[in-house]
C-alpha cells in the first residue's frame, strides 16, 4: 500500500509476502472447511448464474479478446479466471451464504485475525519494525469498522507507542527510529480509535512537521527522506485532528521560503501530481496510482470543502473518468494502476475517493437545496461489483479469517482493514454537509474534515448489493479512515487548541 | 553475548536496549538476540551522532536483517558522506543488495543521494534495465529513472528507444508509456516544446495507434492519445477517424474497443447537435460494452444534460 513508510503497495504486500505472513500459514487445512451445512439461500447456487449481473455475463467476458499477448495479459487473464467461480457462486469457499446468495461477512472470524497480531509477533516480523505503527492501526481500527470493542488496548497501546515519540516530535516505526509521516500518521490514527491520543506531545509535533514542510508545498516523510503525496496527507491529517495552529513553527526552515502557513501553496503542489492520464501520483511526473489519489483528495477535503477546493485544485472530470476504469471487469474491485491486477487494498484506496469526488461534483447544485451534498443520488460507480468481489474473493474461509488482495493471495492486517473501509465505502453513504463553518474562528483549525456525516445503508440499499444487515460494516469517516466517534472525540478533546503549559499526563 | 559485546571494537559503547514502554507491549516483535543486540548498538550510535567506519559496518549488518529500516538507510547515507567515502564502493554494494530486495522503497532513495552526490550516472540505466527484467512496473525504480533523466540530462539519449524497447516486450505496461510521456513532454518549464512541436506530435501519435492497432482495448496508447491532444490545444474530433475505425455507432454489434466508443462520445459532445449520438454511444456503453461502469456512463450524459435510458430500450433501438 500506499502510504506505509514502504512507499507504494507492492512494497508492503511483497515484504508480508515474503516474511511476516508466516504466522498467518494454516497449520492444517482440515480445521478449514466448513462443509454440508444447509444455509439458507445456498438453493440459490443452481440457477445463481441467471442472476447474475451483466458485466459477469457471458457475453460481456467475453467482448474485445485479442491474441496479442503480453505479460501483462496474461497476469489479467490469469487473475480474471481464478476470481470467475467465486464471483459467479460455483464456489462459496464453503462460506455460508446469505438470503440473495452472496458470502456472508465473517464477522467473528475476521476480528479474531485482527486481534491475533496485537498479541505478539515471531521474529520474521523484524522485516515489519519500521512499520509497526501500521499494525496498530489496520488491527484496531479494522475491529473498530467490525464494532468490536477495542477500549481495552487504550493503556497498552499508550505504553507502546511512547518509546516511539520521539522528543522532537512525531513518531518513528520503533524505539530510537526517525519520526516519519507514515509512522506518526497510523499511531495517531490508532490512538484515536482507542481514545489514547493523550499520550501525544502536540507542541513537538507541531515543530517537527515544520521541519518536514517544503518550499514547493509539499510534505517530505521524514527529514531527509522523499517528498511525496502521503507526507501531504500524514501531515494534514495531524495538523487537523490535533488542532495544531496552521502557523508554520517560527523554527520551521521554510519560513526562509517565504511560506508562513502549513497550508501555503499545498493545493497547488498536489495540482503538480496530476498526471497526463489524469489520475494522480506519488509526486510530479510519476505514474498514476490509485492510492495516491485517495491521499490527494483526502487532504484537499482536509483542506477545504470537498465541492471547492477539488475542483479548484484538479481536474476533476479527468480525474473520474481515471479512477473508473481502474474497477476492474469482471471482479468488481479496484486496480492500483492502468492494466494492472484488481486488489482488496484498493477498495479503500480508489472506493474511498468516491464518496469525495460525488460530494465534489454534485456539491453545489444540491447544496442549494437541502444544504447537504449527498452522495445517494449521484452514484458515479459500481458499488455493487466491489461488494461482490470482496465478500466472494477477498474473504479467507475458515476459523482464523482475514482478508486478502485476491484468492491466491494469504490474508493479512494490510488488506483486512481496508477490505472493510472498503466495504463501508460501498455500503453506507456518506455526506458532506455545505452549510457547517469551515475554519473555527478561535483557534484557526480547518474545520471542513468534520462536517461529514455518514448513513448506514437502507434496507433498500442492502437489497441492491445483495448484502444483509451483518454484512454491513460499520461507518468509516471518509477522510480520516477511522470511526466517527473516533473523529469526533479528537475534535472536541482539541477544540479549545493551543499548548498546555505542562502536558498532562493521564 | 553477542558480536558486538564481545568484539573489543565497541567496548566503548554502552548499547541501548529496545524500550517496549511497559510489560505488555501491543504486537511486540519476538526479536532475534542477533537483531536485538545490533538495534541496541545503532540506537546509541545514533544518539552519540557518531559517525564512523564501524557504524557502516553496523547499518550494512541491519539493513541485511531489515532492508524496510528507513532510519538505518538515513543514517548510512549521512556517515557515507560524512567520511567523504568513495562511493563507488558504495554502488557496488547496493547493487547486489537491490537484486535481493528489488521492491524495498529505502533502497532507491539511498541509491539516488549517492548518485547525486556521485555527480556521474555512467552504468546506471543499465542497471534499472537489468531490473525491469525481474518486474518492469516496479513503480520506484521507474521513478528513479525519471530522476536520473532529470538530473543527468538524459533527455536525447537513448531513453525514446528504451521506452519503445520496454513497450515492444509488452505494449499494456502503462509505467512505460508514463515515462514515455515524460521524456516527451517533461521539459515543457525548461521551454522545450514536447506535443506542441508538430513533427514530434505526429510521430507520437502515429506511435500510439500503432499500439492500438495491436491492442485494441489496450487503454494506455488510449489514454496516451487524449492527452496528445489536450495538451497539444488540437480539436478531439481530429482523432475521430481513428476512433471509428474501433468503435462505430452505425455498426453497433461490432465495437471493437469502448475506449474508443468513449472518445467518440466526447467527440460527438463537442459537435453542433452532436449530444444525441454522444448520448446513443454511452448507452451503447452502458448496455452491451462497458456494463460495470453503467452508473459513470449515466453520469456522463447527465452531464450533457441527457436523461437516462434503461439498458431494455438501449438494446432494443
Ligand atoms: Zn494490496
């Protein structure tokens, strides 16, 4: 994935490939099946395929085959062939199923996976030290998006993590490393979903993101390392949910520059990352990647209201017409790049962009209206196909769970936590609300990240993507990629800003 | 006991053991004595800012254990430079340990402070080469090569051939189509013309319909196309010829590419009375070539102002 301090996905899924994923190896597969069981709904297996949906029709697989073969092709083909039989209900993986004849979602297993890694890790995980921050995040918020309750981690993870600050601000992957952007970001993320954001020192914070700040507006990871996309979103994300004055810290080097805010000229540096393909990319001129616009647009509704400052920073009709192709036919779920192969991850990486770019374009229209910009109406892709793909591909059968990239791929924290914001993103709506204030007056903090609201999906909306009431995911704040609650509390414990004079310590 | 307690080299230093922050630390890593013992030495040198030969040695030690370890790297780079090191040594070095973890992020950046600091790129598209074999997406090391492009002013050189080499071994690989485009269009702020020189445009797009004549739905040399002419200010409709000869409204069954059926329906949008046949070729979209994208389609011709139609009549007309 995207923005761990590994840089781009294949970089995390490649090292939890080829290491970490041990601990996840079933010792035996017998414990695996569960088998002959007559769920209801399982009728719907024999004449399931009538149902299907078009673009897992016959006739639509079949459309635009040439004999032109290329690796690339090849890959697609191959990934295409091992999802079909999921995807069309040959094979449920011995999953029961639900009343329209999809997988349920395995709740209970899927969290016992996630509770697994917080409980200790085997020394392969030593290839995971500089990320263990995201471990911390994927594991609890992914149970938070289960509505598992994840309070009794808040002390142990305060204890954790305060080796990782580091004294002059921000958090590094483990004792004695480099605050990173990555890094500081997940633990932050983390210790809200636990109500632990306590034990974070916000004035050192605030002093160090000043010295990752750059001339050109953008972000670096770290001091001394790469200038990217993720350093502009990791940054927002604390500077907001922290209310850390938007000031840049009078030690800040780029002060030199002439730029006096965090904000100063961040809306034009992220313009820079849109390429000519029209998605976005890591940084200026790089290829266009889906996780990477999910960090673009998530900090330009950091920044401002969705419906204002995406358009005013990208283009927007590029920028759709970019992301739609990447849902791949037939999966349903979503691709990283052009002709590349569909992946869980990206449910949350390009689903998560939706419920943004619909507030974006439908925003002013409707804002007159009722004052809110919702994205019922305006549905600009196919929520259904992904639904689709995660409960009948990405879900590892069995009692120890997890989700997984695809069906040959192991499950792991990475991909389970976004497979489920993934799952929100397509089930729930979210909504951004155009009439709520922007800046708070007092204190300067950028208030337009707060004024998303979120609606569980309608037994309407269940109908449409096949999926019962337990098979929805809880809702997952669209910019910050934690619970509401989560977000809410965040605002409210800062709301009053500024410095204590002596950080308490409870 | 370890090898660095019992080496008399570091006997002057006093290591600093990992702090888990209390008795029940949360997904605390079962560390090897052996990783946890070199962690304990790089935390004090670190924190002594010492700079020295046997920190590389040390850094070199981790780095084999947790190639991912960005501090370790940071760290490495700095005492390289501070000694004044030949780094040469230092290339060979990464060279080896890239073809073991081609797909580590860290390992790139290092590579690109050294040769920066180098002043020399000699060997160094080689090498990138040597590892597109393994994988020829590898997102960092393409942006490494950018940079290198940059830095070294490899614009005239070979880089248009190797872009079409890559392409040649597999025209759907869009990460060199991007660096394609790159060195085209990427010294447009330094005044140099990219689609905007007529002959140089011509033979771009000659070069992208070429790939579409092999891959058809190949969507790169598609998207590759509409952004030779946006960029270019060139009307869209001046790709309208090609586009028919993939995708038609006046032979509906036999639509060979919905990139191209999509481009046309820009085309016809920007025509006089043409939203009628944009409308007709997004249902066409929506009904038979593109189903999964039904809703963007819808979208699309609400944006002209259109109503949506359900598939049923689409089909039908
Ligand atoms: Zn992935």
């Amino acid at each position: 994935m995207a923005i761990t301090d590994s840089a781009a996905d294949d970089t995390l899924d490649e090292l939890l490939r080829n290491k970490a994923r041990i601990i996840e190896l079933p010792d035996d597969n017998n414990e695996d099946e569960v088998t002959g069981v007559p769920f209801p709904g399982n009728h719907l297996r024999k004449n399931g395929i009538h149902h299907l949906p078009q673009w897992l029709q016959q006739t639509t697989i079949g459309l635009f085959h040439d004999d032109y073969n290329t690796v690339s092709s090849e890959a697609l083909d191959k990934t295409a062939a091992e999802c079909l039989p999921h995807l069309t209900g040959q094979d449920n993986q011995g999953i029961p199923l639900n009343r329209h004849g999809l997988p349920h979602l395995q709740r209970k297993q899927h969290a016992s996976f996630l509770h697994t890694p917080l409980k200790g890790l085997p020394a392969p995980y030593a290839a995971m030290d500089a990320s263990r921050p995201w471990l911390f995040y994927w594991c609890t918020a992914g149970l938070s998006f289960l509505r598992e309750d994840v309070s009794m981690y808040r002390e142990r993870l305060m204890e954790t993590v305060r080796p990782l600050q580091n004294k002059i601000g921000g958090f590094g992957g483990g004792h004695g490393q480099l605050s990173h952007c990555a890094c500081t970001y997940a633990t932050l993320l983390a210790l809200a979903t636990v109500g632990g954001l306590d034990v974070i020192d916000r004035e050192a914070m605030w002093h160090w993101l000043g010295t990752v700040k750059q001339a050109d507006g953008g972000f670096r990871m770290a001091i001394g390392a790469e200038e990217d996309i993720r350093g502009a979103y990791c940054a927002m994300t604390a500077i907001t949910l922290l209310n850390l004055p938007l000031e840049l810290p009078p030690d800040s080097p780029t002060r030199e520059a002439g730029l006096t805010h965090f904000t100063d000229r961040l809306g034009e540096w992220i313009s820079t990352c849109q390429s000519y393909e029209g998605g976005i990319s890591s940084a200026p001129n790089h290829e266009v990647h889906g996780a990477y616009a999910f960090c673009a647009l998530a900090c330009l509704c950091i920044l401002g209201p969705p419906h204002i400052t995406i358009p005013k920073y990208l283009d927007v009709d590029r920028l759709i017409r970019c992301l739609t192709t990447l849902q791949t036919n037939p999966e349903g779920g979503f691709a990283g790049r052009t002709n590349k192969l569909v992946d869980a991850c990206y449910s949350h990486w390009v689903g998560g962009c939706w419920a943004l770019l619909e507030a974006a374009v439908v925003g002013p229209h409707e804002a007159k209206q009722n004052g809110s910009v919702s994205s019922a109406e305006s549905r600009l892709w196919n929520r259904e196909a992904l639904v689709r793909y995660l409960l009948t591909c990405c879900q590892q059968p069995g009692p120890k769970g997890g989700m997984r990239d695809k069906p040959s791929a192991r499950p792991d924290g990475y991909h389970t936590c976004y497979s489920l914001s993934g799952l929100s993103a397509a089930q729930n709506q979210y909504t951004y609300n155009t009439t709520a204030s922007t800046t708070d007056r007092e204190t300067g903090r950028l208030l337009s990240a707060f004024n998303w609201k979120g609606e569980r999906a309608s037994e309407g909306d269940m109908k449409g993507l096949s999926v019962e009431r337990n098979d929805v995911v809880e809702l997952v704040h669209p910019v910050f990629v934690i619970r509401f609650e989560a977000v809410e509390e965040a605002r409210r414990k800062f709301a009053r800003g500024g410095f204590p004079v002596v950080e308490g310590t409870d | 006991m370890g090898k660095y307690s019992e080496d008399p080299l570091w006997a002057d230093i006093e290591p600093l053991p990992t702090d888990e922050g209390g008795p029940n630390p949360l997904a605390a890593i079962a560390y090897s004595e052996e990783y946890e013992e070199t962690m304990s030495y790089m935390r004090a040198v670190m924190a002594a800012n010492e700079y020295s030969d046997r920190v590389l040695e040390l850094t070199e030690d981790l780095i084999d254990m947790n190639p991912a370890h960005y501090t370790v790297w940071l760290y490495r780079a700095k005492t390289l430079f501070h000694l004044d090191k030949d780094l040469r040594e230092e290339l060979e070095w990464l060279n080896e340990t890239a073809l073991e973890h081609q797909k580590n992020y860290q390992i790139w950046h290092h590579r690109n402070l050294i040769v920066d600091r180098l002043d020399d790129c000699e060997g160094e598209t080689e090498f990138v080469e040597q590892m597109f074999v393994k994988d020829a997406k590898n997102y960092h090391v393409w942006s490494y090569r950018q940079w290198l492009v940059k830095r070294f002013g490899l614009w005239e050189t070979e880089e248009l051939e190797f872009t079409e080499r890559m392409l040649r071994e597999d025209v759907r690989n869009n990460s060199a189509w991007n660096h394609r485009w790159y060195i085209v269009n990427g010294r447009e702020a330094e005044g140099v013309k990219g689609e905007w020189d007529e002959g140089l445009r011509k033979r771009e797009l000659d070069f992208a319909k070429n790939a579409v004549g092999k891959t058809p739905q190949n969507q790169s040399p598609w998207n590759y196309l509409r952004a030779i002419v946006r960029t270019a200010g060139v009307p869209l409709a001046s790709l309208k010829e090609f586009a028919e000869q993939y995708a038609s409204l006046d032979r509906p069954d036999s639509v060979r590419s919905s990139f191209a059926l999509d481009l046309l329906a820009d085309i016809f949008a920007e025509e006089e009375g043409g939203k009628d046949k944009a409308g007709k070729a997004l249902d066409l979209l929506a009904a038979k070539y593109d189903p999964i994208r039904k809703n963007y389609w819808a979208y699309r011709k609400s944006q002209l102002g259109l109503e949506s139609s359900t598939p049923e009549a689409v089909v039908a007309a």
